[in-house]
C-alpha cells in the first residue's frame, strides 16, 4: 500500500479488537488491523489524553497487510487542525 489516509490508535482500548494489553491498530477503508513494525509507545504515552488509548488519530501510512496483520513501512501522524493551540 503507498500512502493512504489511516486512523491508528489502541486495538483493544479504541477499537475494540480483542486482545490483551494495549496494542497499536490501524484502520483502513473500515477495517482494523494490529501493526508489526511500530509499538503503540513510538508516539508518546499511549495513556495520556491525546495518547491511543484514549484517542482515534489521524495519520499517512505505507505498508501492506499480511495474513491479517499490518505490516509497516511507515506511519506518519497528521496533526488535528481542530486540536491545535493558537499560537500566541
């Protein structure tokens, strides 16, 4: 898969995959898949409020899906507009 337009977060905690622990998920085209290739601490405390345990966030990824599980080449998080701080 080239660059696509996912959502990652917590498998088990956002999207209810089953599971134990906290792990990281992608979705893609309204299917969820847990990622090899990145842990779900690569981009900060997964438990801190805008961490993936408590939040959906937007991203670009490449990487293809093997016998049912994401494997990545890459995952870049897109910055929510909404969440921003206005610069002062």
């Amino acid at each position: 898969m080239e660059k696509k337009a996912v959502e990652v977060a917590c498998g088990e905690c956002m999207f209810k995959m089953p599971g134990k622990g906290c792990d990281l998920a992608i979705k893609i085209d309204g299917a969820t898949y847990f990622v090899d290739g990145r842990k779900i601490d690569d981009f900060g405390d997964a438990h801190a409020d805008d961490g993936f345990c408590n939040a959906v966030r937007k991203a670009v990824a490449t990487g293809e899906v093997v016998d049912g599980r994401f494997k990545a080449k890459s995952i870049q998080l897109v910055e929510d507009k909404k969440a921003s701080k206005p610069k002062s």
